[in-house]
C-alpha cells in the first residue's frame, strides 16, 4: 500500500523529456488549443481591461475612442494574451511537471482595432536550463508567438518563457518563502485608505497628448497600485483572460482524457488541473509557494496598464519586456514604479525607454519591466 509520502510525489523532469521538447525546438504549432478570443469584440476587450483592472475609456467607451485618432475602441497591448494559449503559459512536454509563466518579451507593430480578428503561430524557440533557490534544477522552456490580423498585417509578436520545476523539489527544498507559507497577515485600515489613494488620485493620461519634448531622462511616472490580492480578483482575472485549462464538465474530462498527465488528484481523489494554484491555498502549497497566487500573464498586464497610462491615446506602446521574480499571493499589495531613462529617436519616430518595478508592500520585488514607447511631437 501506498504511502501519503508516496502519494504526494509528482512527476519528475527526466532527460527524455528534455530530449522530447529538444526535438520540437523551431517546429511550427499545429492544432493548438483554440484561444479565448479569436476576434478583438467590444465585450472582449472591455472584459479584459476590467479583469486588470484597467477603466480607460479608449479600451471601453465606443463614443469616447470615436473622437480618437483611431476612431473606434482600441485592444489594449495586453488584450492579445487571450488570443494565444501558448503566449499564456500553455506548454508542450514535461506531462505532469509543474510550469510557472515567468516573463515575456512584447513587440507591438500596429494597433489591434475592435472587430479585427487575430490568427497566431507559434514554435518552441529555445530551452534553457537554471539552478533556482525556489526549486533547484529547473527548464527555461521559451516560445515564439506572431499575431495577424485579418488582412494578413503582422500586429505583434512575443517570446514569452514558462520555468518548468519538480514540484516536489519546490516544495521540500524551496526556501523562497519561509515564514510566509499559509501566514495570515492582516493589513492596518487606516494603512489601505491611504494607499488607496492612488485608486482615486489614478491618472489615466488620455487625450492630453504627453510630448516628446516634455519627456526628460530621470523623469518619474506616477506610482501604481494594484491589489490588495485576493482569490476573488485572481478568478476575475481569469474571466477576461480565459485561463489556460479551465473546464467544466464534459469539456473538462475531453481535456483531462486527452491529456492524463495533466490531472492531478483533489482531495477527493478527482483529477483537477494545475492551473488550481491561483485559487486553492492547499495546492499552491504543494508547489512551495505561500499560497493561492496571481497569473504571470497579469502582472505582465499591470505593468504595460501602467505604461498606456502615461503614454495617453497619442502615444503607442512598441515593446515591452517583464521578468516576474515572485508570486504575489492573496493579501499582497503591489506598486509599480517607473522612470525614463533614455529618450531617442529612431527611424523618424520619438521614442522614450521606461525602466519599471513592482514591489510588494513589503519591499520585496515582484517583476521588473522595461518598455519602449513613442509619443507625439510638437514638430
């Protein structure tokens, strides 16, 4: 008989594995799992910017975008996350081994317009191997992701990477968290009210064009705040997103058939999916982390939420790259930061480079972001 030592014990990364996914490096993606959005719809967009958070009216109010120089709703940068499960943390190989999204490295070519429609391909580009503090041994597993629209107009591109890690490891080894696992720390009223100013003092630039000429290096951007972090705020996150495996019923045991390594056993011995970390704090401690915890493809989010803030509806984001360091997990408050620090021009177009930072309200780093941004000139 078994014993409740054994019955924790999750698949391993085995060097077959590692020479299954080696053999898929620069192999196109066929037949992938459909995405959350095919088509850029009022109600898709808007979903996904409330799931962020995000109440900019270009992304949400079809008479205010109408007198913008787009003329309709615009896709915020982040929106394109729902139409690609692989961008999103959906990764081949390795069944059974725990991925955590990790960071992505954006390039937005033109704008995504209400009703445009976005097909993707996708390849694994590379895999790379780390020594962690948090789990040891662990596989940088990375994929190349191009976005088109209907006319065929190449609109973006990403590599975004997942960390593929023995979750037992992370669990008995990781001491990334020590001292915080399952730790219930309630946070001072009058401490929220003050920070939930920024909520009410939040700039959202708009139509007051921010020049090119008025940007100097050093420059600080306004302080944001996202959080407190709750499960509630997780899950309505996945509703604009559309999580990676969440199913139900007949659906969900198609997905669980066609991929057993997938299912892992809830307390009641049925086989539920992974991606159950963001909101059961059980699970999420099988994995070494402190508890139920936000989506890496949403921090990303916040990050670029705070750049399209600053920027307003004249500038557009180019590129933007994010590296999560933690998980923020349920009662965590995060700040994001930025400064510029260059300002050039290349190929006719202004441009500003933005460093950022997203700590949590204890200090600790959450994610690091660089963007690069054009704005409008006086000239």
């Amino acid at each position: 008989m078994a014993t409740q030592a054994q019955d924790k014990k999750f698949p391993k990364i085995t060097e077959e594995g590692l020479d299954d996914l080696r053999k898929r490096m620069g192999v196109k993606i066929e037949n992938t799992v459909e995405p959350w959005n095919y088509e850029a719809t009022r109600d898709a967009i808007r979903h996904y910017a409330h799931g962020i958070g995000d109440d900019n009216p270009l992304w949400c109010d079809p008479a205010y975008a109408e007198k913008t120089r787009y003329g309709s709703i615009v896709a915020l940068p982040s929106f394109l996350f729902t139409t690609s499960r692989i961008v999103s943390g959906y990764c081949g190989g390795l069944p059974g081994v725990h991925a955590m999204w990790a960071g992505a490295d954006w390039t937005w070519h033109k704008p995504v317009l209400r009703g445009d429609t976005i097909r993707t391909e996708a390849y694994l580009k590379d895999l790379v191997e780390h020594q962690t503090r948090f789990a040891g041994r662990a596989y940088q597993q990375i994929y190349h992701v191009d976005f088109y629209n209907q006319s065929g107009d190449h609109v973006a591109e990403c590599d975004s990477y997942v960390f593929r890690t023995d979750r037992d490891e992370a669990r008995e080894r990781g001491s990334k968290y020590d001292g915080v696992k399952g730790k219930v720390e309630k946070i001072d009223p009058d401490q929220l009210e003050e920070w939930f100013d920024l909520y009410r003092n939040e700039e959202v630039r708009g139509t007051a064009p921010r020049y090119w000429e008025d940007v100097a290096v050093g420059d600080e951007l306004p302080k944001m705040m996202k959080g407190p972090m709750t499960v509630t705020g997780f899950i309505g996150y996945a509703q604009g997103w559309g999580g990676l495996y969440i199913r139900t019923n007949k659906l969900h045991f198609q997905l669980i058939d066609a991929h057993p390594g997938l299912g892992i056993p809830n307390k009641f011995g049925i086989k539920d999916v992974p991606e159950r970390v963001h909101w059961d704090d059980d699970f999420a401690r099988e994995v070494g982390t402190p508890g139920a915890y936000d989506y890496g493809p949403e921090r990303c989010s916040w990050l670029t939420h705070h750049m399209t803030n600053w920027i307003g509806d004249d500038g557009f984001l180019k590129r933007h790259t994010c590296q999560i360091r933690r998980h923020n997990p349920d009662g965590d408050v995060i700040f994001i930061t930025g400064q510029v620090v260059r300002k050039f021009e290349e190929g006719g177009k202004k441009l500003v480079e933005i460093q950022q930072r997203a700590e949590t309200h204890r200090g600790e780093m959450s994610a690091i972001g660089t963007a690069i941004a054009e704005l409008p000139s006086k000239g």
